[in-house]
C-alpha cells in the first residue's frame, strides 16, 4: 500500500512535523529505513540516528531541532508504532467457522457455532469450545476442558483434561498446557515413585503463551495464569504457581512448583524462580537472575542471587576488576614481605 504522511497521521492520531506529502509504502527500523519507510524512535538510545535517518517519516515524541525528516509526534510513539504496523500489515483472514472432516470428536462435546475446528483436532469427552474460538490444525483438547469465547490456538497446542481457558486467549504453537508437574517422591533403595497430578490449570481472560511454554497441572487444586499474563517461548511454570494479573516473563524463564507471583510483574529471559515463594507486584527481575526470596513491592533486582538492581550492578563492576586487583594485592604482600625479610 501506498499512504501519505499526513494521511497516516489522521489515521493514527499524530501531528505532522514537515512534508505530509511524503509517500510511505513499508515500515523499518530507523537504522535501515528507506525514503519510503516509515520508523519510530520511542527509545532514548536511538535518538541519535534522527539526524541521518533516511525515513521518509518517524513517529516521535518529539521532534529533533533541525532535522531534515518527516515527523509523527505523538505522546506514545510504541504504541502508536504497532497501531502503524496493523495498518500496513492486517492480521491474516481467519478460516470460516466449522469442523474439519478429519477433527475427531468426542461425546458429549459442545461446540458454538461460530468456532472452528481445524484439521486433525482431537476433541475428547465433554469438551466446551466457545464461541468465535478457532482451533488451527492438530489442536488435542482433553476430557473436560472448558475454552471461552474468541480465543485463538495454534498449530499442535495440547491442553489436557479438565482445563480452564478464559476469553480472548492466544496460545502459540506446540504450546502445552496441563501437562504433569514434576512430583515424584523417593522410595527405598533411591527409586521414585511418581505422585498422580490430580488438580488442572486455568487460565484467565487475555493471557497470551508462547510457542513451546509448558504450564504444569497442580498436584492438587490448581495452577493459575491470572488474567493478562503474557508468557514468553519456552517458559516453564511449574505445579500448583499462581501468576498475578498483567504479568510479563521473557523465553526461557522457569518457575518452581507453588511459587505465587505479584501482578503487574515483570520477568526477563532465563530468570529462575525457586519453589514456595510468595512475591510481590510489580517488581522487575533482570535477565538470567536467581529469585530465592520476595525482593518486595515494587522493586527492581537482578544477579543471582537476586540483589537490588544498583548493588548487583556494582558488584559486576568489581568483578571485572576482579584481576587488576589481586595482582595489587599481590605485588603488596610481596613488597610487604621483603620488607619484613629486610628488618
């Protein structure tokens, strides 16, 4: 498609600053953006790159004094950036409501009729799937699981029996929900005996997980994806763990069995979680920390064992120093002892 700038601009609520005769045909980063690209700058660190982008317009919060480019000031340049890339990218048509010839079906299974059922889906018993949900191809829906309106599954996503799916959720490819927490307890002569996983997991409206994301059924009770929770690819949540609401949590984050976790968290890829924990809302983990204890409201932490954010960043700044140091130290004691020698 091709757009002017001032044309973008109404449509996203945005005041031109410059030529709103600029044609846009594509959006691209700043650094690589072409004359009839559209970019954005909702970062301070790509500031630098206004006075030789090549945009034929940027959306900014505010302009840069002399620069040359087309400007769409808007008080939230990000969001305004993803509303620019429905635009020139609308989600795909979804298929037409229905079931596939080759979805199995069990009994007792109530699908509204606006649903769609994919190609080589298996429904088991007492199955709800409800309405203007679609199930892309080879979803498993195990006995019992109850899935609300207008949620959206993706290819091999597998949710066991006697789940509990809100409305408008997403669930990425290959992703499995309800799948057995890891409880096995050891027996004489170090054997396991494995511990039957009896509870479910319920996920609430609006929660989006990633591909390849396991989410374990509880032991007993259930396991608890509150509503708004965006998990990452790869993420592992263990038995029985509660995620508060509008919680976020990078790929490959894992969270040990019965850990309760705040709302309005927010979590960054590899950080680990141990078990039994209660944390609290909104605080911040940096990537590939270690959380073995509730940081406290609103706190940002990171290292492992998780520290506050500014300590944990010291200590890294010692640590690289970490060998200039010892030869300081080294090269004292030597002085030191030839001097002891001498006297």
């Amino acid at each position: 498609m091709s757009i002017t700038a001032g044309e973008l601009a109404k449509k996203l609520g945005a005041v031109v600053v410059g030529n709103p005769d600029v044609a846009i045909e594509g959006i691209a980063k700043i650094e690589e953006a072409t004359s009839s690209d559209v970019s954005f700058v909702a970062n301070s660190a790509y500031r630098k790159y206004l006075d030789s982008t090549a945009a034929g317009a940027v959306i900014v919060d505010e302009p840069l004094e002399g620069g040359s480019a087309t400007y769409l000031v808007t008080p939230e340049p990000y969001v305004t950036f993803l509303k620019t890339l429905k635009i020139f990218h609308p989600e795909s048509p979804h298929p037409e409501a229905g079931i596939h010839p080759s979805a199995v079906i069990g009994k007792d299974v109530k699908i509204s009729n606006n649903a769609t059922v994919g190609p080589l889906c298996v429904l088991e018993d007492g199955v709800v799937i409800g309405d203007g949900t679609i199930l892309r191809s080879q979803v498993f829906v195990g006995r019992g699981t109850v899935i609300g309106d207008n949620c959206l599954f993706h290819s091999r996503v597998t949710i066991r029996e006697n789940c509990v799916v809100g409305d408008r959720v997403i669930l990425q490819d290959g992703c499995v929900i309800g799948s057995d927490g890891f409880g096995f307890a050891q027996q004489e002569g170090a054997a396991y005996a494995k511990i039957p996983q009896v509870g479910n997991v319920i996920l609430e409206d609006d929660v989006e997980i990633g591909a390849n994301t396991a989410i374990d059924r509880a032991t007993m009770g259930r396991t608890v994806i509150r509503k708004g929770v965006k998990l990452d690819n790869l993420v592992q949540v263990g038995h029985n763990v509660e995620i508060g609401a509008n919680t976020v949590m990078a790929g490959q984050a894992g969270v040990a069995g019965s850990t309760k976790i705040g709302a309005q968290s927010m979590f960054g890829g590899q950080v680990g979680i141990a078990g039994h924990l209660r944390l609290s809302d909104r605080i911040m983990v940096a990537a590939q920390s270690g959380i073995v204890k509730d940081p406290g409201m609103g706190k940002i932490v990171g290292g492992s064992p998780a520290r506050d954010i500014h300590e944990w960043q010291r200590i890294e700044a010692y640590l690289s120093r970490l060998k200039d140091l010892f030869k300081r130290v080294k090269t004292l004691e030597e002085k030191a002892g030839e001097g002891e020698a001498e006297a």
